[in-house]
C-alpha cells in the first residue's frame, strides 16, 4: 500500500504476510472430552503398555472421562430417553454459556435443561461406565495391576496367562459416539483420517500415512513442499476434486486447496510443515482444543512439546516399573498413558513443599474447565492447575527460555521391601502411586508432548 505524505513524500507500507487459514473446527465444545478406550487408557504400569500403546478408538466423554453414546431410536434433534430409561443414560448436560457450532448443537429437554448433541443425536453417559475408556460397563482397570476402581471395588492384578475377564454384551440400541476412526468423511481411496498428535488434530494422511498439508492461495510453494498426485482416471469425491499443474501433475485437492506432503517428514505422524510455510496448514477433519495459556514450541532434541503462554516447557510426572524399561528410552519417554497420570494426580506426584521450590503447578485460568484433552485439576488450597490426558502440568525453575527442557528425566526412586531399599532407606509395606506396588518405582519429571 502507498500512502502520500505531506511535502510529497511516499510512505510504501508492505502488506502482512497471508496466513494459511485452518481447516477443521474445534473437536469439542466445553464440557466434552477425549478419552481413548480400553487398553489405550495405559492402566498398566509394565514394559509392553508403555512401549506399545494403541489408541485404535477414541470417544466422545463427558467431564469425568464417561463415554458418551447415542440412541438409535431418537429422532434428528430429539431426546426420547427420559423417566426410566434416564436413570441409567444420564443425558450430557451443556455448561451454561456454551455455545452450539459446527456439528455440536444442543437440545432443549422436558424439565428445560440443555443437552448437547453430535450431527443432531442427543448425548448419554451410561451409569454402569465408572472409568475411563469403558465401554457398555467393561472397564479397562481390571486389565492393569490390583487397583481400587471408579466404585471402589478391587479389580485387576490377573494372574499372567489367566483368562481375561469376559466383556459385558453391548445395549441393544446404544452406540458409543467415537471420535476417531472418523466415519463421517467421504474419502478418495488414496486418503485415510489419522490422529497427528504433533499437529494436535485428526488429518489428512496418505495412502503410506504421511502427513497431507493444503495450501492456501496459488502461488506455489518452496521445493520442500511434494504435491500429492491424484490417478489419472480418478474422479472428484466428496469435497475432493483435482487441478493439473502446470508441470503436468494432476494434484488432489480439498475444499478448493491444493493437497502437499512435505519433505521433512520422515516418517507417519511426523507434522515438521507446521510453522515452515505460512500459506500451508495440515490438512485437518478436526482440531483438537488448545488452552488460551499454552502453546507449542518445536525443539531439535524432543521434537514438539507443549510450553506456558512464555514459551517454557511444560512437564508431567511420569512413573515406571523399576527394571522393566517401560519405554523410558523412546524420543519422548514413555507414551502417554492417562489411567496412570490420574493415577500419580496431585496426591502421589510426592512433590513436597523442598520439590515446590523448583517445580511449579501450571495455572488453569478463572472459569477454565474440561474440553478435548485437557482438566483441570484443583488443589486443596483451590488452585488449579491444567492436566492433559490426565496429568497435571508443571513449569521447572531451571528453564530460563523457550526450548530449555533442564528438567527432562529429573528423576526420583521410591522402594518397598528390604531387598529393594538401599542402605539407611527405611522400606516401605507398599508404594503407592495410585496403584499400589511392591517393588521399586521411578517417578520423574518428563516433557509433556502433544
């Protein structure tokens, strides 16, 4: 833009660079979680969970992590289970303030309160869920170590090669309301929906499951940038059609925008493209929730990690089995396991008030509640603090700028028994991280990941 000055002079002011807009709406409104299901949920502390952790299904739950469901029979922005039926499928109460968008809507119910609803089915919580990630009332606790469950029965610690505990059948009717596998989505055969966690969102990969990009505007971008060629016979689908390039290609397109992989990728679930062009953005079905006080920050040793609204690395307290390796030695640590950072919490994080000095809870603002994969966890005092995927947040004292991780693998030992105490330990009957053990456990501060 040109603007003229007084005495003739010309002031040339350059135009904000264009920014890709996002694809994909927020994945929840207030009020709505999460929760991968079944083992996913990670109860188990052992070396196989942490290392190998699928999360094959992830469902629609409400604040405490219940699994949402839907009634066949219930007609397009209608309620019909009330009186009897209501007693066991508690309706999904709406926060007062939110607001419907997208697929979210919200139905008005006989006594006048609101309920929330996915693409017009009304949302239900099923009495006899009482964990996290169950389903139809089959808890994954009494897959795990001995553990107290959401009723406070004693369940678990099935002997190795022991029959597995037999599922209670599905409810006739009822159907679990699933975030992923996305089925909604008409999709070309060369595209499936994975969940990115480092693009925080549910995309766009190809067939070999690398991350698809879309481009917003027509100047083609750098040489880093790979475009993802449709088949010559293949016709449009959906909101997938094609153009040809001017170097002959015949290039997928969505929603009008040019389809891309990007070289730096090096392997599925890689989203390196975040951030290195500003008219490209994954190509995402749904984006997760991110709080107004974090944000993302890309590291060259850890790749990404969640940070403070300063830039500095967020932790989480994280647990293994003493000796059993537990995927403590991946990129990132051990994956996130959700039953266990509940687990830890606040109450077994054993972060007294020497531990405070350094390590600091990471505060949830006024207001803040639970949505996607974030809670808030509240302190006997009443602060509260942010947990993702069940676990607490933390900052560390040593971090001075972004991108300093000083308080990655910051560990600590705790022993039961008198073959595992060292010399001047006093041992333990049992130690308690929410799951009782009778052996050694580490506790450490690990970076927290998307």
């Amino acid at each position: 833009m040109r603007m003229r000055l007084g005495l003739g002079l010309v002031l040339v002011l350059s135009a904000a660079p264009a920014v890709a807009a996002p694809l994909g709406e927020v994945a929840t409104p207030p009020g709505i979680t999460l929760e991968p299901l079944g083992v996913s949920q990670g109860y188990e502390l052992g070396k196989q969970t942490a290392t190998f952790l699928p999360r094959e299904q992830i469902a629609y739950a409400d604040t405490s992590g219940k699994t949402l469901y839907t009634l066949d029979a219930d007609p397009a922005g209608k309620s019909t289970c009330v009186d009897a039926c209501a007693a066991d499928w508690k309706p999904a109460p709406v926060p007062r303030g939110a607001k419907a968008f997208g697929r979210w809507t919200q139905i008005k119910r006989g006594d006048g309160t609101l309920q929330w609803a996915l693409a017009g089915k009304a949302l239900y919580t099923f009495a006899k869920d009482i964990d996290p990630g169950s389903v139809f009332g089959n808890s994954p606790a009494r897959f795990g170590p001995q553990r107290r469950n959401g009723a406070g029965e004693v369940v678990g610690g099935r002997a190795y090669g022991a029959p597995a505990p037999k599922d209670l059948p599905p409810v006739p009717g009822w159907t679990p309301a699933l975030a992923f596998p996305v089925t909604s989505a008409v999709l070309p055969t060369d595209f499936a929906v994975k969940e990115v966690a480092d693009a925080l969102a549910l995309v766009l990969v190809t067939h070999d499951a690398m991350t698809v990009y879309a481009l917003d505007g027509k100047k083609e971008p750098g040489k880093s940038w790979l475009p993802v060629g449709a088949p010559q016979l293949s016709s449009a689908v959906g909101d997938f059609a094609f153009n040809v390039r001017a170097d002959g290609i015949k290039q997928w397109t969505y929603k009008g925008r040019g389809l891309y992989t990007y070289a730096l990728d090096l392997a599925p679930g890689d989203a390196n493209g975040i951030g290195a062009d500003k008219v490209m953005d994954v190509a995402a079905m749904a984006r997760y929730f991110l709080p107004p006080n974090v944000t993302v920050q890309t590291t060259l040793a850890r790749g990404k990690v969640l940070a403070s609204d300063k830039g500095l690395t967020l932790y989480r307290r994280e647990a293994h089995i003493d000796q059993t390796g537990a995927g403590h030695n991946l990129r990132r640590g051990q994956p996130i396991r959700p039953a266990v950072g509940r687990e830890i919490g606040l109450k077994n994080a054993r972060c007294d008030d020497a531990c405070r000095k350094h390590w600091h809870p990471y505060a949830a603002p006024a207001g803040a509640g639970a949505q996607g994969q974030w809670s808030v966890a509240v302190h006997p005092d009443g602060f509260r603090q942010w947990a993702y995927q069940g676990y607490p947040l933390w900052t560390y004292d040593g971090d001075a700028k972004p991108g300093d991780m000083n308080g990655n693998d910051d560990s600590m030992y705790a022993f039961s028994g008198m073959a595992h105490a060292p010399s001047g330990v006093a041992p333990e009957a049992l130690v308690d991280i929410g799951t009782p053990q009778d052996g050694g456990i580490g506790l450490y501060w690990l970076i927290a990941s998307p």
